[in-house]
C-alpha cells in the first residue's frame, strides 16, 4: 500500500526518512531501530570527525543490515574570523561568566574538513548520502554514484529543487518552513526559502520528475498521508524521533519539545549564524540586543559550542539550542520501532477514513 520511486529507490519497506539530526540526537541506534522497523534511519554526521563517522556506520551495521544514510553539511564559502568574530566572542563572555567558564579564546578550527568526512562514506559505500546547505560538486556526486550510493539533497525552493535535479541528485527533500532545526537554503536568502510545507511540496513535484520527499511539520500517519496526497514520494521526520527511546537528544531538550507548544518557536541564527528553527529561550531573547552583526555559520557555532555544552552539563535549556519543529504538540516518548509501527498504522486508518471500503 506504501510503497513509493522513494522507497524502491532507497530499498526500505516504508516512505519514511528519520532527519539527519547532527549534534548528538541521531545515534548509532536511533538510525538501526529506525531502519530496522522499515523505514531509512540516518547518520547526523554533520559535526563528527572522520574517526567518528566510521564507528557510528560500523555500529548501525551491527545492529541491523538494512539501508540506512549518513548525512553531512555541505560546506560553505566564508572567510577567516574577523573583527566581527572578536567583537561576538567578547560579547559571549557575559554567558560564559553566568556559567562559570573561562573567557573564549578563538578556536583553531571551526569545522571538520567535508573532504575527509566524505571520504569515510565512500570508503564505507554507505546506502545513501543526504546532504544540506549546498549541492556537491558533480566530481563528488560522481564518485558517490560509482560506489553505488544513493543521494538526498534539500531545497527550500523550487529554484533549488530544479538546480537538485540538475546535477542528478537521487532523491529531493522538500523543507518547509515548519521544519525544526537548520534551513538549507543554499540559492538565496533564508527569508524567502520559508514557503510551509504545503504550498512548497506541490509546487516542486509540479517542475521536477526526481522523486520528492516532503519535510516539514510531519508528525503522525496523517501527516504521510497528506504528504502523499501532495504528490511527494515519502516524508522525512526530524522532531518526531527526538523524543524516542533510543534519541540522543538531551533529556532537557526531550522535555521541552514535550512540554511546548506550536507557538513556542522561531527561527534564529542566535546560536550557529545560520537560520534555525528551535524552542524560544533566555539566549535567544537576550542575543536580539546584540548590537553588531553575528558571525556567520560555522563561526558562530563554534564559539557558542562551550556555552552550550555547559549548559547542558547544568541541565539548563535556557542557554541549549532546542531545534524543534512547529508540530512539536505531536511529540510522543516511545521507541522508535513503535514509532513507526504506529505511524503506518495512523496512515493506513487514515486512508481507511477518506475511501472507505466499499466492497
């Protein structure tokens, strides 16, 4: 009943893709449960060191032998730090002071190296590779495709999604603008890529023959119904593994999505210079009076990193960055396994309701 280009193209049993979360939520074993109940789990490699990735593979591949993905940031052009760097870094010392940490010194390095993470998804031959922030150069889109790897790119627009298909991408994810977590915008500016999820999926599967996938605000069956109805091929969902059993999201960060409500986000660069949606907080009130420019990403991820891996340390979300997304309302604590068991089965009653059987 469910399967979908998406699903035969990937090789797994259902049309649901678990978001490449980075930063910690998307562990070896959320990935495996996920794969592992049907759907494709996935690697968020985005900040992980080369050595990092290849255990996190090697782990999902003990836990199951289903397809799965590794998603990595696509990097972008921007110079050294500047005054700019300097004049923020002093301006987060105020936070570093309320938790007890040194003053910031500027670090060395202020992301890993795409090349060398890269590399371990091809060494690896990896099933499928997603990426954001960008397209890769067709040399790599190559040399993934020669190792028989599946690709997954994300556009906000459908200038992007066309630009996608262009350079032979596999699969499309179409962010809306509900969407928790980091815009992947690439063509332009973040504003004009928050088109929600329902006007932005039609519109890409109207000018593009790849299959799309839609992402945005999808919580339960009868979000994947819907998305199917829009003529997408599969959804993906970020937010509403975050607060399953085997998620690697802080507890902090799992009790504020379940605590929260549709009206508790927004969509700032506070934390990494680059636009995201998360849960509003302390630090992403007061950093609206900051009065200089923020550096931007990977810049001003890397000098918040200490801020808010102290915070967590304290158990303190008013200085974490809690991506969410705006149908965190939906947000239920169970495995991921039953996750997905209870989403098809939402879908299925859902397609029951709306052409009930007539035999």
């Amino acid at each position: 009943m469910f399967s979908t280009p998406m699903t035969d193209i990937v090789g797994c049993s259902y049309p649901i893709i678990q978001a490449g979360m980075a930063g910690g939520p998307t562990t070896p074993e959320l990935a495996a449960a996920v794969s592992e109940a049907g759907g494709l789990g996935t690697i968020g490699a985005g900040y992980l060191p080369p050595g990092q990735i290849k255990r996190a593979i090697e782990d999902v591949r003990r836990l199951t032998d289903r397809p799965f993905a590794v998603n990595l940031f696509i990097p972008e052009s921007s110079g050294p730090p500047d005054e700019t760097a300097a004049r923020m870094n002093e301006w987060l010392n105020r936070y570093r002071e309320r938790l007890k940490l040194a003053p910031g010194a500027m670090p060395a390095k202020f992301q890993e190296a795409f090349e060398e993470q890269l590399q371990v998804v091809l060494d690896e031959r990896v099933p499928v590779f997603s990426f954001t922030f960008g397209l890769p150069s067709p040399e790599l889109i190559g040399r993934l495709k020669s190792r028989g790897i599946k690709n997954i790119g994300t556009a906000t627009t459908v200038r992007e999604a066309l630009a996608l298909e262009a350079a032979g991408i596999d699969l499309i994810v179409a962010q809306g603008s509900e969407a928790g977590g980091h815009r992947g915008t690439f063509l332009g500016r973040y504003e004009d890529g928050l088109v929600g999820t329902m006007a932005l999926v039609p519109q890409i599967v109207a000018r593009v023959r790849t299959p799309v996938i839609a992402s945005g605000g999808i919580m339960d069956g009868r979000g994947i119904v819907a998305s199917l109805a829009l003529g997408a091929s599969g959804v993906q969902m970020g937010t509403a593994f975050l607060t399953c059993d085997e998620s690697g999201a802080h507890e902090q960060h799992k009790r504020a999505i379940l605590q929260s409500s549709e009206e508790d986000t927004t969509v700032t660069a506070a934390f990494s210079g680059k636009a995201a949606r998360g849960i509003k907080n302390e630090f992403i009130a007061d950093m609206k009076q900051y009065p200089g420019i923020i550096p931007e990403y990977p810049i001003q991820n890397k000098l918040t990193q200490d801020i808010r891996k102290a915070a967590a340390g304290e158990n303190n979300p008013q200085y974490m960055s809690l991506w969410a997304g705006q149908g965190l309302r939906l947000s239920r604590t169970q495995s991921a396994g039953e996750l997905i068991g209870r989403l098809m089965s939402e879908a299925a009653d859902t397609l029951q309701r709306l052409i009930p059987y007539r035999g």
